[in-house]
C-alpha cells in the first residue's frame, strides 16, 4: 500500500496534500509520466518520492519539464523540496546515481551533508530552498 493510500485510510490529508496531488496529477499528464510523486513533509517542505518516465519517452525532456513545474510550484509558494537520487534500477531506467546527482543540481538542488547537513532533512538526501 502506497503511502497517500495509507493516509486515506487512516487519516486526513493535508490542505496543502490536497493540493499536492492535484498538482501531480497535472505534472503527470502535461509531461507524459508514468509515475509522479509528491507529498508534505509538514513545516514547509514537500517530498518528490518518485518520478518515473516511460522508456520510450525517456531522454526527451520529460523530466526536465516536470522538474520545472515542481521548482516553480515550490518557489511560488516558498517551499523546500526535498528527494532522495534513486539507485541504478533497469526496470525504472535508472542508469546511475552520480547521473541523477547531477541532474537535481541542474535544478538547484544540494547534496545534504557534510559540515552544513540539516539533521531535520536527513542523510543521503538532496534538498532545494525557494529562490
């Protein structure tokens, strides 16, 4: 059970997931993905759990283009997003995560660690503040 299925199940959704995944479902449609996900973190941050292309439409600016609806979206609204770079996954296409490192950096996105880590983002996480 996938974790918004859980949340109907077992409680109220936010105002703001509410609007999240109305949000998604328009990411989803206007860029053609298979899969996109995103939930309240709660305290002003929202989550991209999963974006998955369609191989066929791979490598033709479909994530790219959800990836600026997203920043947008949280821009206009001054939310940090945070993610966790997938793993290499050759049924999800995934070639590796140094690739998608790089992509999210593309986006303004930072590596969470070292002296300046936030232990509320958490460890092995990339985060992105409003601009």
């Amino acid at each position: 059970m996938r974790l918004f299925e859980l949340t109907e199940k077992f409680g109220d959704k936010s105002e703001l997931q509410l609007e999240l995944d109305d949000f998604a479902d328009q990411v989803k449609a206007r860029n053609g993905l298979k899969q996109f996900w995103v939930f309240d973190s709660g305290n002003g941050v929202i989550e991209l759990s999963m974006i998955l292309v369609d191989k066929d439409k791979q490598k033709q600016g479909a994530g790219s283009g959800a990836m600026r609806d997203l920043c947008e979206y949280a821009d206009d609204r001054g939310l940090i997003i945070k993610l966790i770079p997938g793993v290499k996954d050759t049924g999800h296409g995934t070639s590796s995560r140094s690739r998608l490192i790089k992509f999210y950096k593309r986006f303004g996105f930072v590596e969470n660690k070292g002296r300046n880590m936030d232990y509320a983002i958490g460890a092995g996480r990339m985060i992105r503040y409003p601009q």
